[in-house]
C-alpha cells in the first residue's frame, strides 16, 4: 500500500488497490458462484433487486436475507409468476448478504490478512463486518446502480462504513465501472433507507426523503482491472451505469464499520443473538 493510502481515503472518499486478489483467488470466488447459481430457489422464493424501484419494500425475502445466502435478480429476468426469462446464468442481480459468514471461500477472502491490513491502515480499532455481496451485472440485462451512499443503507454515529468493492473481472465504462463525486463524503448522509415505523403499512422499509439530483458531471470514471480492491467511504456518492457490452464485470463487495460507533437501530439489516456483526481482527 502506498504512503498516502489514509490520506487519500479520506480526501477523495475512496482508494484504489491494484492487484488485490490474485487470479486464482478470482477464479475460486467466480467458481463457487456458479455453485450457487446452481442451488438457486424454487420459482416461489425468487424476488427482484433494483435501485430505480421500491418492490424489495413489500418483499420480505429481501428483508430477511441479513443473515442467509439469498438470490436477488434483475428486473428484466423474470414474468409475473416468477418464471425465468433469460438464461439462469444471466439472471441475478446479486447474491447476499452472508457469503462472509456462511461460505468458507468467500469468508476466507473477508477476512484475509490484506482485508485486516486495510482497515488497520485505515484507523479501524474494532471493525465488524456487517454484509456481503455477490454482483453480477451480467452482459445486456445487468441494470444502472443510481447514485447512492452506502450510509444511506448503513447509518452510523459516528460514520465508520467502508466497502470493499472487488473487481472479479475488468470493469470498463462499457460494462459498468463504479463514478464516484470525488470528496462528496465530506457533507452528511442526504436520505437515509430504513425500516417503516408504521406497522400497518405494507412497505418494509421506506426512504425519509426523495433523491437528490446529482449532476453527472460531477463523477469521475474509475475503471480497474480485475483483482483491485476499491475502498469506498460510506457517504461518497457513487453510481455504476448499466451493463450494455458483451463482457460479464462480476464483483465481491462487503462493508465493514468500527464498533464502537452506535450503529443505527432502524437500519434495514440489524445484528442478532444467533447472528451478530464479526469481529475483523478476530476470525
């Protein structure tokens, strides 16, 4: 890691690290993709992810998938009853949110000694992961990430969050690199993304105000080879635009927050007894 890596963490709101996983530790994580796909459930349990609607809010598959190896796909794979519309192996949008607890290889890469050495780097006394995810953005169906804050999803108080986004295959402008308004993070979290007070409403989950408007001028393209590790700091905006090449830009992201800042009770993914937050420096 370079000199500067803190420095420029926190300047930029993000760091690039070439060169993070090696090409064997990529092939192994695509391959047990495929394992999963593999397992995929029954027509009655698949439900869709998307930024750009709200059908997650009513679906309570997504809301309880904190703590299990769960399958998320795009808008346009499946019909109205749930039924596949393009091939299997190109419909998730992603796969999540407890591969680092529940699957050897993807736990053995988030918590490997390089994952640990970044958040010592990075300040972290304690750090705790929180999710972890599997993205595809497979070619021609892998759909637009809007511009968003992570903390948005994951408050904190203080901000702790930090993601680490994995290139597991080259990300380009024409496959869907990740933007990012550099030293956005520098304001607070613009709308937060939480669980609905009102019990009688059928959304889950609910935003507390509408999105910002985001001049893409603003946001600087981040293309990385596959292998590098992106670390991005929970209120940088960021966006990714849609797949709309003949090349896959699949991804391994997890986001890790230091414990001792008060994580926010109405976050959509809380921590249980029989599943809590894992300790980095600890597994």
């Amino acid at each position: 890691m370079h000199r500067d890596f803190r420095d420029k963490f926190y300047n930029d709101g993000f760091v690039v690290i070439e060169d993070f996983l090696t090409e064997t530790e990529i092939n192994k994580l695509k391959e047990e993709a495929d394992n999963l796909i593999k397992n995929m459930p029954e027509q009655s349990s698949r439900a869709v992810f998307s930024t750009t609607t709200f059908d997650q809010n009513k679906n309570q598959y997504f809301a309880d998938s904190a703590d299990k190896v769960s399958y998320f796909f795009e808008t346009g794979a499946l019909g109205p009853e749930g039924e596949l519309l393009v091939d299997p192996n190109l419909s998730l949008n992603k796969i999540g949110h407890a591969l680092h607890v529940l699957n050897e290889d993807f736990r053995k890469v988030t918590f490997d000694e390089r994952v640990k050495e970044s958040c010592f780097q990075l300040g972290y006394e304690d750090p705790v992961v929180v999710q972890s995810m599997y993205i595809f953005k497979n070619p021609g169906i892998g759909g637009i990430v809007t511009p968003h804050q992570d903390s948005t999803f994951l408050n904190t108080e203080p901000e702790s969050l930090v993601g680490f986004w994995i290139a597991l295959d080259d990300a380009t402008t024409e496959n869907g690199c990740l933007w990012f308004a550099r030293g956005s993070h520098k304001g607070g979290v613009h709308r937060r993304y939480m669980r609905n007070a009102e019990n009688s409403s059928n959304e889950l989950f609910v935003y507390d105000k509408p999105a910002p408007h985001y001049q893409k001028s603003s946001f600087t393209a981040v293309p990385v080879r596959k292998g590098t590790c992106i670390l991005i700091h929970g209120r940088v905006v960021h966006f990714s635009e849609a797949n709309k090449s003949d090349k896959p830009r699949n991804a391994y992201t997890f986001h890790v927050l230091e414990r001792s800042s008060k994580y926010s009770e109405d976050n959509w993914l809380q921590q249980t007894e029989e599943s809590p937050f894992l300790s980095m420096y600890k597994n």
